[in-house]
C-alpha cells in the first residue's frame, strides 16, 4: 500500500508535468496543507528532491509553520538572486536573443530574507543545488539566528565571501562539500579592540572566510579545489570534525596544531609531502586520515598524538630507508659529512615514533616499507590491526 506522501508526490509529478516551474507552494498544496491554517506542531519539512526551482511560498510557509527547526531543501533545482532565468532555460542561453524573457511570472529565487518567518529554525539543508553565490547568507545569519546546521554540499560555490557567517554565532555544522572553492580569505584585522576602533573609523575591516563560527564543530570542505589554507583556518578552535580530503592541498598551515578539539580528520588524496611540526599538538585527536598523499616523513610531534585509535598512511612515499624522522630515510651521519645539515637531530624509527599510541589499527600499505620494518611496527603494536 502506498504512503499517501508518495502518492500526493506521484500527482504532484503528473500534475507539473507541463509546467516550467515547479514551486514550494505547488508540492505543499498537493500534500495537502492549507495556507490559510498554521501548523505548531510540524517541527520538521522534508522538500527534497521534488524538482523545485521556484520558492514562492517558502515564506508563507513560514508563517504555516511556526514551529519549524528543520527544513530539508536538497536536490532540486534552486538558484541564488544572481542567475538570470529565461522561457525554458534555467540559465542565459548562448542566443539569448532568441528567448523571450519571462515578465508574467519569475520563479522566486534563493535570497535571505525568504527565510524571514522561520525564526527558529535550526537546521537547513541546500545540497545538491545550483547554488552558486553565498551573498544571501549575510541576511540569513540576521534572521534565523538560532540556525545551527547548515549544508551546502554538490552545488557551485566557488568564493566564500569574507566575514560572510559573522551573524552565525550558533552553527555547529557547516558542510561545503563538492563545490568548486579554490580560496579561502586569510583576513588582516583579527576579533580585537583593534577591529573595533577601525568600524568606528569607517574603515573596511578585512575578514577571514570563517571568521564568526567560533562555535563550528563540524567543518566539510572535501572534493573541492583548495591548495592552500590560511593561517586564520586555525581559529576554529571548537571543530571535533574537517573533512579536507579530495583536494590540492601541498602543505598546512604551521599553527594547524591550534585546532586543539580535533577528533576525526580527513586529509586522504592531496599533495602533502610534509606536515608541520604543530600536528603533535592535535592532542585530542581519534582518527586521521593521511593516505594518498606524498608523505615520506613524519614530524617528531607526531608522538604526541595520546588519543589515536586509527590511522591511515597507505599509498605515501615512506620506504625501505625510513629510520629517522626529519631525515626522509636517509643516514643523518651522510647527511653531516655532506654537511647538508649543522645540527644533530634525535634519530626516532618509525616503531618509536607510534610505539606509545594506543593505536587499534594503522594503514600501511601502498607504501615501499621493509618487511623488517612492519615487523617492528606490529611488535610496537601488538594489540594494533596493521594493514600493510
């Protein structure tokens, strides 16, 4: 027997099925409710994948819907303010002379002020869009100020405008998954007195792309374009959880260490050939994620990690020569006659190096270790799953 949720679903489908737009208004009137009537008891609204791309009557559902803490968005067809729309093209065609453009009726686009009468709302799902510019997010932050998730993963968005979360005080979670950022704003005026006196002087504060989530737990940026990140990404001291992997990134920032509530981490398939010294300081991190790289060398911080249960090292750059940490592998006493280097650094063997974690698996393999070297890591770690 069919849920009457499918089946309104199955009519709205041939009910639409001649019209070039499909609104929020259309899919909640053929599911039945009444904007006319409210609704206090409905906390949650599910509106994906019912190929919307027209949001009139977003707003009066917010008035519908008092009560409403979560609303799911996801994969239909919404576009930001910024995109023109023309007679059955969603986007400017090539001959746009040849289009007539639409003047009787505009499907309603995304902007911030249509979540106006969704005061208290907590989480809002956008992935899977054609969402392409974040400008509406300034409006957003100032009226659903109790917003604490907020997903836009598999849509366009290339730039994260500087100072753009500032009014997002409460989110915990923020996902930016498969988009197409390649940079991320640094900002030159820290949170400070010194920010405060340059408002009041009228001059442009430069902000970081994340400068406001100082309540931000979980952070995902994987599969998009970034090669670097700033030093200002350390800020978020409260993230539990980064997914960074899938993207170019040779190198972190030297005060990566800073994100001191790190549990779980993802920098699996990028370009790291190093990592800096600070990892060690990642005291409170679980699990990490290091494979697919260009690792060959581990900082000597990295013994400091206390809390690893799993990591993951397959397919690096380590080899047969790896037995001291700063060194690549290499003798450091050829290294001296070369005088390659002036100083005399502590020799730690990879065993040495995670022997004191309490590590409960460690990925190896993919990488041109001596068996040798295995051994003496699966002696370090008797308790430890070594894939290798």
């Amino acid at each position: 027997m069919l849920s009457k949720h499918i089946l309104a679903t199955i009519a709205l489908m041939l009910a639409c099925a001649s019209v070039s737009a499909r609104s929020v208004r259309d899919v909640l009137e053929v599911w039945g409710f009444d904007f006319a009537s409210t609704y206090p008891g409905d906390v949650e609204l599910d509106l994906s994948r019912q190929g919307i791309d027209d949001l009139d009557g977003l707003e009066d559902a917010g008035i519908m819907l008092p009560n409403l803490k979560r609303l799911n968005l996801s994969g239909n067809q919404i576009v930001d303010q910024s995109e023109p729309t023309y007679v059955g093209s969603p986007t400017r065609p090539k001959d746009a002379g040849s289009q007539t453009e639409i003047t009787e009726h505009v499907p309603k686009k995304l902007t911030g002020d249509i979540f106006l009468n969704f005061k208290k709302l907590e989480g809002l799902h956008l992935g899977g869009n054609r969402i392409e510019n974040l400008g509406w997010l300034e409006v957003l932050g100032r009226v659903c100020p109790n917003l604490e998730g907020l997903n836009l993963r598999n849509n366009k968005i290339a730039v994260i405008p500087e100072g753009i979360f500032l009014r997002f005080n409460k989110l915990e979670g923020l996902n930016l998954s498969s988009n197409k950022i390649a940079h991320l704003f640094d900002g030159a005026i820290a949170r400070s007195l010194r920010t405060i006196n340059a408002l009041r002087r009228g001059e442009r504060v430069q902000w970081s792309s994340f400068a406001g989530l100082e309540s931000l737990k979980v952070l995902f940026l994987h599969n998009n374009l970034l090669s670097t990140l700033p030093q200002s990404f350390s800020n978020l001291t409260a993230l539990e959880e980064l997914g960074l992997n899938k993207n170019h990134l040779s190198a972190l920032p030297k005060n990566f260490g800073n994100l001191k509530s790190l549990k779980k981490l993802r920098l699996d398939e990028n370009n790291l050939s190093t990592l800096p010294e600070s990892f060690g300081h990642l005291t409170s991190l679980q699990t990490v994620d290091l494979g697919k790289n260009k690792l060959s060398i581990l900082p000597e911080s990295f013994g400091n990690l206390r809390a690893l249960q799993k990591l993951w090292l397959y397919d690096n750059r380590l080899d047969e020569t790896y037995n001291a940490v700063g060194y690549g592998g290499l003798n450091p006493l050829r290294l001296l006659r070369k005088r390659a280097i002036l100083r005399v650094r502590r020799v730690t063997s990879l065993h040495q190096l995670l022997g004191d974690l309490p590590l409960s698996k460690i990925a190896l393999e993919g990488n041109n270790l001596d068996r040798r070297v295995i051994d003496k890591v699966r002696e370090a770690l008797p308790d430890a799953e070594v894939e290798s």
